[in-house]
C-alpha cells in the first residue's frame, strides 16, 4: 500500500473546487474521492479494532460499543480532533443519520 505523507489540502473555491467537491490536493494531486475512502477505510478499521462492551452514553443499556466520530469536513481545520464517543449499534446508525442529515441540510443551503 502506498502511504502518502502529504497532508493534503483540497481547494474548496472556485475554480480548482468547491465546498462539495473540492479538487484533489494540491500538493500530491491525490483526488478528494480517493482521499474519502482511504479515510473510510481506515475508520472502518478503527470500529471494528475498538468495539468493546459497557453502557451507552445515549441509551444507557450495556450493549457492544462501537466507537463514533463525527466526519470531517472540507471546512474542518486540518489536525482538530472531533469529539469521539462509544454508542451501541442503534445509536450509532442515529448518530451517523442525523449527521448526513445535517450536512446534506448544509450542503442544500449553499
Ligand atoms: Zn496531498
Ligand atoms: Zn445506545
């Protein structure tokens, strides 16, 4: 697997691209597509290297935790930690819904 080093930083302005696509990195050239899979990958990964038993902070039943993180977005500075939680199965696919659900909102107010 080739690991990249590059930090990327993907234009989000006309012309090189936009806050929904940007383009790919300007320093490595690497497509913000193949970006958001290598991404999904790794998370994927990361839940599946980190599911442990205990009680969800949402629902409060014990039940197997799987760890959420908010996705990051074009316009999340580089390098800042979103919050990480451990919800069970149910609150976990909440979670992600009401998250797509914001950012489409987003996306349909630009
Ligand atoms: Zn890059
Ligand atoms: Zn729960």
């Amino acid at each position: 697997m080739n690991v990249s080093l590059c930090k990327h930083s993907h234009p989000c302005q006309p012309p090189l691209g936009s806050i929904t696509r940007p383009g790919p990195c300007v320093d490595c050239g690497t497509s913000w597509g193949a970006v958001q899979d290598e991404l999904a990958r790794q998370q994927q990964a990361l839940i599946l290297g980190t599911v442990r038993t205990g009680e969800c902070p949402d629902c409060a039943q014990v039940k197997k935790l799987f760890r959420f993180q908010a996705e990051e977005q074009p316009w999340h500075e580089f390098g800042v930690q979103l919050p990480i939680t451990f919800l069970c199965i149910d609150c976990w696919n909440t979670a992600a819904a009401s998250e797509n659900a914001f950012t489409a909102a987003l996306f349909e107010s630009v």
